[in-house]
C-alpha cells in the first residue's frame, strides 16, 4: 500500500522523501540538506502600468520530484528583493517546481501517494474564483520551473533566475479620444465587466504546452496555447471602475480557450463590455469589446501571461442599454483595437494611453567580480532621446547621466542602438562588498515621456558559470 504524504507548507515539518538509492551520485552526507539560493524573474506580458502590483510574492512553495515522481516539498522565504531561500536534499538530477502565491490550490490537494507522477499533480492542481483574483491582485498566482538540478554539499547552493509565469492574463483599456482628429463624442467611462471569463484554470501548464527561448538551457518564455481543465465552464466576473483615461484595476482573466461559441462545454468567447456616459448623457450606455486582433478578423483566445491592451480611440454613438444585451451582441458606435502582447522577447509593457515601452527584464544579476554585466533589451515608439536613466540607491552616491551612459560609485548602465530598438547594459564597477552588502543592491528607473520601469539590479556573491568557475558561495 502507498504511503501517503500529506502536503502541507510550514516551516516545522520535515517531509519524507523517497530516495533514489541507485543513484551514483555520491552524497556528502547522505540524507543532509543544504541551503538554496534563487532570483525569481517576474517579467512577462502581464506587466501593468496602473496601480496593480504583479511582481509580489508573498508566498514561495516548491514540489521537488526525480526522474517525474514527487520526492518532498519546501517552502522558500524572501531574503532581498526577488532572491529566495529554502533548503533541499543532496542529491542530482532532481526537479524544481515554483509555485508563488497560489498555496490554498496546493493545500486543496491534501493528499499526494508517494509514487505520483508529476503529470498527476499538474492536472489536479487548479484555481478557481477569478473574482478573488481581480480583488486580490497584488498576489497573482505563478509558475515556475528548473529541471535536471544538482545540490551538492557546498555551502550555499545558487540555483540562479528562474523565469516566473503568471497563471493569468491581464487586460487594459485606454481612452485616445479625440473628437477633432477621430470624430465622434465625448465618452465618460465608468465600469467595465468581464462576461465568459474561464472559471478555472491550471496553476502549471503542461510540459508540452511550454515554450521555450532556449531549448538547450530550457529558458521559460510562456505557452503555446491556452488549455483548460476539462469541467471548465465561462462565467460573468466582477466589474473594475474607471478613473481618467485608464481603468483603475488592471482586468487578470483565466485562459480560455475558446474561439468559436458552444464549441465546448457550452461555453462562449471572453468579452469585455464597457459602461460609461456618450455626450454628457446621464444614462449609463454599455459596448462590447471582443478580442480580436488589430485587423478586426481573427478571434483571439485569452491566454495566460499574455497582456491585452486596447485602444479606444471614438466612440460615435450610444451602445446598448443593458450590459447583459451589449455581451450578447456585435459592437457598434465604437472604434477600438487590440493588442495581444504575447512576443516572448520583449516581456514588460508600459502604456500612457498613446506610446509604449517594453522591457525584457525588469531584474538583472551580476556576479562578483567588478566588469560583470547583463544587458536587456528595450523597444517601443519611444525614442533613444526620450529615455531617461537614474539610480536610486544613495548609498552608491550620486547618479549621473550623461551621452546615454548611468553610473554612481557601483554601477553602470548604457543604452546602446539605434532608433527604437536599443539594447541596456548594467555592468558592475567594483568586486562584490562583503563588508556592506546594502552596497551590492540598488534600482535603476528607465524613464520615457509619462511611463517608467524599476529595474532591480543585484551584485552575488558568486562566480557564476560565465566566468568560468563554479557558483560556491564564499564567506
């Protein structure tokens, strides 16, 4: 009869794990752990430039398994920034799974037999409630993965940057009303509804529907198509209401992957529809929004870690009066366009209602020694000219920008490239400081007309495998 484990996430429990005593690999000290280091990356098409908090992680739980089978799980806890720590057993050729800020779905599962297969456990494991997830935002939930991982018995294990995928989408509206150049009237926006919006979705996606950078290094970039649980059925979600030009709450919907009404589960097409005041009326009017691609041709799936910007540019007449009719029928008296931000390069998108910023990461990790660098990579309608860079961190004394090149007493940062395709290299200007290591961190803010980005920059105290050594910690 199969043990069975129970899984559950605290600090006091030591889990039972299932050793693989074929092994060859020769353990330290059989059965130890040692303590693990990560640097989570957040960046991904989900990436608002509202109020919304999408990078938080306020919970960080990994599912350990060897050659597919679940082994044990641990609980990681923030150490600076975005790097984590957790402890692991020695041991190689094991499998990481991160799962940030989605441990109710983990604890749902109460029971896992010791002989699981990792297959089992990513198609049980779901999440429900996309309105608690509207009114929950700062704490999305993600995934993450590290296949075919060795901890040996060095101090301190770096496991490196581990690409994080929202298991949402996320949608914006923005207002470019402009009767004179456009036509059309004026138009007050005040609420917005999802109608058919997935009621479940996976926390983890399937191996097979993983995309990758890098094949070879296995580098996380998204995922092909949006899949469903199978009893997923569409549903009418909680509203977000409109301040200025923007709605205030960022929209997150589950994938859904339906484009073609009925086709499964009775279940319709994701569509927005938008309340507001046409002309100065005091009757609310209400206009779909469907997501359809820029020519207005082909129906688009809702697909998790993707963002979707839309741009209303007229509004030439009243909609419907009811929300419920307005779901249900074509869009009229209103111009817009959509776009799906799902290009795997350029991950982070900023929007001020009319020009864009991208970024490919919003995290860079430097290694010890003075000259390490990272360079990322920006694009948009926003020129070299218009950017801006600053650090922040004054401890690292006082920032300068000159000729497009940032520096303080620690770092630098150039912009490198023409037109609106440029390239953003921080270097590190001195050895890893053991003696202050407030000095290794700081922020660099990416500054371009009324949008910005935070890029945390953190210096390690490691080699790195770059350079040619392992990644031991020395203390």
């Amino acid at each position: 009869m199969k043990k069975l484990i129970l899984l559950h996430f605290t600090l006091l429990i030591i889990f039972a794990a299932c050793e693989d005593k074929s092994s060859e690999f020769k353990l330290a000290l059989s059965g130890e752990e040692r303590p693990v280091e990560m640097t989570l990356n957040m960046s991904s098409q989900t990436a608002s430039s509202t109020e919304v908090n999408d990078e938080a992680i306020i919970e960080l739980d990994l599912v350990i398994c060897k050659n597919g089978i679940y082994q044990y799980t641990r609980t990681a806890y923030s150490s600076k920034y975005v790097t984590f720590r957790s402890t692991l057993k020695i041991d190689e050729n094991i499998d990481i799974y991160f799962f940030a800020n989605c441990r109710s779905a983990l604890n749902r599962m109460s029971l896992i037999e010791e002989e699981t297969r990792w297959e089992e456990i990513q198609s049980a494991l779901t999440i429900t409630n996309p309105v608690t997830i509207q009114n929950n935002s700062a704490a999305l939930p993600m995934w993450g993965q590290l296949k075919k991982v060795t901890v040996s018995d060095q101090n301190i294990n770096n496991l490196g940057t581990i690409r994080m995928l929202r298991a949402v989408a996320s949608a914006n509206i923005y207002f470019t009303l402009n009767p004179a150049v456009n036509g059309g009237g004026t138009f007050i926006p005040h609420v917005v509804y999802v109608y058919y919006g997935a009621n479940k979705a996976f926390v983890a996606p399937a191996e097979e529907n993983l995309v990758f950078a890098d094949e070879a290094k296995k580098i996380l970039t998204g995922v092909k198509a949006p899949v469903s649980p199978a009893d997923m059925y569409t549903i009418r979600q909680d509203s977000a209401f409109a301040t200025g030009n923007a709605f205030a709450n960022t929209i997150f919907m589950f994938d859904n992957e339906t484009t073609d009404e009925n086709a499964k589960n009775n279940n319709k097409r994701t569509r927005l529809v938008v309340g507001g005041y046409f002309n100065g009326s005091s009757t609310l009017t209400y206009y779909p929004i469907h997501f359809v691609n820029s020519d207005l041709q082909t129906v688009l799936p809702v697909t998790r870690n993707d963002r979707y910007n839309i741009f209303i540019s007229s509004v030439n007449g009243e909609g419907y009066p009811d929300p419920d009719e307005a779901a249900d029928n074509a869009t009229v008296n209103l111009n817009y366009k959509v776009i799906d931000w799902n290009e795997h390069d350029d991950n982070d998108i900023a929007v001020d209602g009319i020009n864009y910023l991208s970024i490919s990461s919003k995290n860079v990790t430097l290694y010890r020694n003075e000259g390490s660098k990272q360079t990322i990579r920006l694009s948009g309608t926003y020129k070299k000219e218009d950017i801006i860079l600053s650090f922040s961190n004054s401890l690292n004394g006082t920032s300068d920008y000159t000729n497009y090149i940032a520096t303080n007493n620690r770092f630098k940062a150039e912009l490198k490239g023409t037109a609106t395709e440029l390239e953003l290299t921080v270097t590190a200007l001195g050895e890893y400081s053991s003696a202050n290591t407030e000095l290794n961190f700081d922020t660099l803010r990416i500054e371009a007309g009324r949008v910005h980005f935070d890029v945390k920059i953190e210096q390690i105290n490691s080699r790195g495998w770059d350079n040619g050594g392992s990644n031991e910690i020395d203390f």
